[in-house]
C-alpha cells in the first residue's frame, strides 16, 4: 500500500485531436489520480494573461480581443496557414503552461499525475513527465468525433491534424499505447497502465 505523499511520478497522455485523451483521463480521475490539461491552462493563459494577449496580438498582427474574448476562429485561421506564426505562439503560451504545471505538481499528494497535452512531444512537454501513454484512434473515426464536437469543416479539422505529430512517430516515442476506436474497451488497458506505474513507484520507494 502506498502512503500518501508528494506527487513524483509523472505520465504524460497524448494524442491527436479526436483520439479521445479526454475520456482516458476521465478513467484516470476515477482511479483518483490527478490530471493536469496543458490544454485547458494554455487556454486559460490565452484568454486572461494580458502580457500574452497583447502578443497574441502583435504576433497574429490584429486584435484577436475585439469582443472581449479570444476570437479562437480567426487565431486557428491564421496559425494553422502559416507554420512560423502557430511556433510563435506556441513558444509563447507552452512557457507559462509548464510554469503552471511545476506549480501545480507541488501541490499533489497522489502517488503519481498526469500531465494531458495533445502537442506533449512537439511543444517538449514530453521532458517533465517519467512516460507516455499515446491514445490512438482511426483517423476517419477521429475527424468525426471532432467535426461533431467542435462544428468544424473537414478541411479544418484536417489543417489541424497536419500540424501534429502523426501517430507513427508518437507510438515510437511512447511507453503506452491506448487503441480508442469505437470497437475498443479502454478501461482495461488504462488499469493495466495504471498498475505497472504502480509497480514501478513501489519499487522505487
């Protein structure tokens, strides 16, 4: 049995958009193990830090805050027609996500966390975390869940996948691998996970 202590360990969970890592780390939060979503914080940055809203601005070279809020649809417009502008951005935001991050671990007890970033590899999130589970899914079953999700057009939704790592190289780089099409169970490879990371912390301690 293992003693509550500060969070050390540490598992990354990626994947591309539409692969499903919201409903894999729902499961994990119901086995009490904390997530942090990179993505919701880098957000969260983007649409209340006012430092990296203006520039977002002199980056994007217009005022994406017209209304008050974040116009989302004309950012995504913008970064994802034109690579040195979504690195710009990134660059800016991914500094102050894991600043946030390393914050929020010192504040965990669970015997391990989870850091949930859909871009882990490629915005070097992949450094703080001690594995990586990759959550994979058919790409035509992908483009559905989030043409319905987020009211994208295919184009859109394929603009974005062309600006991630492709599954190939994130399998490569992982430690897990969990299939989520719709004919797959992911419970009980996320309890299989979650009993190795287990292992491993007992034997570490």
């Amino acid at each position: 049995m293992i003693t509550e202590r500060k969070s050390g360990f540490k598992l990354g969970v990626t994947g591309g958009i539409g692969s499903g890592k919201t409903s894999v780390c729902r499961v994990f939060s119901v086995l009490s193990v904390p997530v942090f979503s990179a993505d919701r914080e880098a957000q969260d940055i983007m649409e209340n830090d006012e430092v990296i809203k203006s520039k977002i601005n002199y980056i994007s070279g217009k005022d994406l805050y017209a209304d008050g809020s974040l116009n989302r649809m004309e950012l995504a417009k913008i970064i994802f027609n034109d690579r040195a502008l979504l690195d710009k951005v990134n660059l800016l935001v991914h500094p102050a996500v894991f600043d946030r991050f390393r914050k929020w671990v010192k504040d965990q007890t669970a015997p391990y966390i989870i850091m949930e970033a859909a871009i882990l590899f490629e915005s070097g999130g992949s450094k703080f975390v001690d594995k990586v589970a990759t959550v994979v899914a058919p790409v035509e079953q992908r483009i559905g869940r989030v043409i319905a999700r987020n009211k994208l057009s295919r184009d859109q939704v394929m603009e974005r996948m062309r600006n991630q790592m492709d599954d190939e190289m994130r399998i490569k780089l992982s430690d897990y691998i969990i299939n989520n099409s719709e004919n797959d169970m992911i419970i009980p490879p996320i309890l299989s996970i979650h009993e190795d990371i287990l292992k491993l912390i007992n034997t570490q301690t």
